[in-house]
C-alpha cells in the first residue's frame, strides 16, 4: 500500500502576505514543514500554485505546480494525487512547521484499519476561549461530531468536559478524498469555513486521534513569534 504525503502551499493569503516564504528565524517557512517532514521518512510531495515556492523546496522533494483557483487544501492535494498509484495520503497544512513520525505512522495506522477520514487533536483548555482555534467534540468511539471556532459545547451547568482542540492534518483513502472533491459545498462547510464539514454532513466519519505533541500553525504575526520561540528550544522533535 503506497502512502504519500502531500503538503499544499498557496501563495495568496488573507492574514499574511506570501506566508510560505515568510522567514522563520530566517529560514522560509515552507522549507521548516517540508524539513522537519522528511524526517518523519514518508514520501512527500509539494502542491504549489507558485514558482517561487518550488524554487525554495524543490531540491528537498517532488513539487507540482497546481492552479492558483484551487478552493481548498484538501482540493489542491486531490487535484495533484486523482491519476497517482497511491492508497493513503495525508494533507499536511503548508504552515505547520512541526512534525513528529509518531503521529503520521498512527495516522497511516488508523487509515490501513479502515478508517476512510483520519484527524489529529490535543487537550488544550485554553482552546475554548479563543476563536482562532478550532475546537472538536467526539463521540465514545473517537469520531468526531462537530468542528467548530465557537466555544463547544455550552455549558449550561457546571463541568470539566472541555472540546479537543484540532489540529488540522488530514489522512485520506484515496477514494475518500475523491468522492470528497465531487461534492458541493455543504451548509455548515459554508457557515464555519470549515471544510471537513463537508464530509460529516455528508455521513463519512472522521476517526480523532490524540496527541501530546506540539503543533501551531502560522497565521499571524504573533504565530511567527510564538513558533520561533518553541523553535529555539528545541521543542520540535521528530524522532528518526
């Protein structure tokens, strides 16, 4: 069973401009994701609509360039993986510059097990306040049952139940992640801006595995400062 892992990386961005080639204690941020993923010793591939990212990646692994028009992550990483001879492919966020090759071998795991959708959480109770985080609630099997920035769910009486919060990396079966491209975009997808949305409202299960290692995803300004931060403290171990 052939597994990949494809990392999809747009130029074009709402909250900072050209973010994959901003520098993380000057290193182009693109280049820590697609480093610190090698280590991990999967086969990698980088979807990119620009050639400037190629030029910063391309001697690291495979790059293919993909239109600009492409909506979504998970469409980007479809459109360059639909002819491939492939069974397993992660979709692995282009500005999460940590890795660890115990989470991508549970995620590869989990899909081999016959999960069709496999997801990435971890217990963070401060995740609740904040709106920039996407926080997941999952059944007493380890699915989830909704995603959502909002604080979920309401408390209306005392507890210490508190969501997950997600970590947006994607494991797909392939077939998965195709029957995921055909459909339209789904009323909640709309509402969150959440597209694994899409695939609840549509009945496929996503299988939630924990984790308690540290991931933070670049958005923002302060982002870079957090991860540069963690970055020179050697926090980011991705075990060979």
């Amino acid at each position: 069973m052939r597994r990949l892992i494809v990392i999809p990386a747009r130029l074009g961005s709402t909250r900072l401009k050209e973010k994959p080639l901003r520098k993380i204690l000057g290193k182009p941020l693109i280049r820590w994701v697609v480093e610190n993923l090698k280590k991990t010793g999967q086969e990698l591939l980088v979807a990119t609509d620009s050639e400037k990212i190629k030029e910063v990646v391309e001697d690291l692994c495979e790059v293919i360039l993909t239109p600009s028009e492409i909506p979504s992550g998970s469409d980007r990483v479809l459109y360059v993986v639909k002819d491939l001879n492939v069974d397993f492919v992660i979709n692995y966020q282009g500005d999460e510059p940590f890795a660890y090759k115990e989470d991508i071998k549970k995620i590869f795991k989990a899909l081999e097990e016959g999960n069709e959708v496999v997801t990435l959480a971890t217990q963070d109770k401060e995740a609740y306040k904040r709106p920039e985080d996407v926080k997941v609630i999952i059944d007493n099997k380890g699915y989830a049952i909704y995603f959502s920035r909002a604080p979920i769910p309401y408390f209306r009486k005392k507890s210490d139940f508190y969501p997950l919060k997600h970590i947006g990396i994607y494991g797909f079966k392939k077939e998965t992640l195709i029957k995921f491209g055909s459909l339209p975009k789904s009323t909640l997808e709309e509402i969150e801006g959440l597209e694994q949305l899409r695939l609840l409202e549509n009945g496929i299960k996503i299988k939630v595995i924990l984790t308690n290692n540290f991931y933070h995803g670049v958005d923002t300004e302060e982002d870079i400062k957090i991860v540069e931060e963690i970055l020179k403290k050697g926090i980011n171990k991705v075990k060979s």
